[in-house]
C-alpha cells in the first residue's frame, strides 16, 4: 500500500490536483476524542485528591519492629572475589 500511495501523491503533483479535503466530521471526532480523553484524565485527578484528603491517607502508618539485616542485606548480596 505505501507504494500505491506514493503513486497518487506522483499522479496528483503531475496534475496538480490539490488534496482531497478530509470527510465530514473528522475534526469534530478527533475534537470528541481529545475532549473524552481530557474528561478521563480530570476524573482520575479528582479521585487521586479525594483519596489523599481521605482519613486513611492521613492516618500515620504503624512503624515494624526492628530487625537488624544480614550481612547479605548490608552488602547488597554482592560477593567480592578476592584473587
């Protein structure tokens, strides 16, 4: 298809027939779409500060017990070679 494509745009420069305009209505489908997107995008950022205005954001989490960490944990789990 890329070259039957080619092949008009050649035949239409030859002529010098402008473009054919788009159908009716692409642009308000493409405005709709962009508007649905927006409209999504709004509605997650409205849920996302209804749950950080929440009272289970705003609760203080319980801190854990200390455990101290292995020598694996501290080192990463790097092994060092020596030669």
């Amino acid at each position: 298809m890329p070259v039957w494509s080619e092949l008009c745009a050649i035949a239409r420069w030859l002529l010098r027939q402008p473009d054919p305009p788009p159908p009716p209505g692409t642009g308000q489908a493409i405005q709709a779409a962009e508007q649905a997107a927006a409209r999504r995008q709004l509605l997650g950022l409205a849920e996302a500060e209804r749950l950080r205005n929440s009272r289970w954001h705003s609760e203080p989490t319980q801190p854990n017990a200390y455990q101290p960490l292995t020598l694996g944990q501290r080192t990463g789990y790097q092994v060092r070679y020596d030669r």
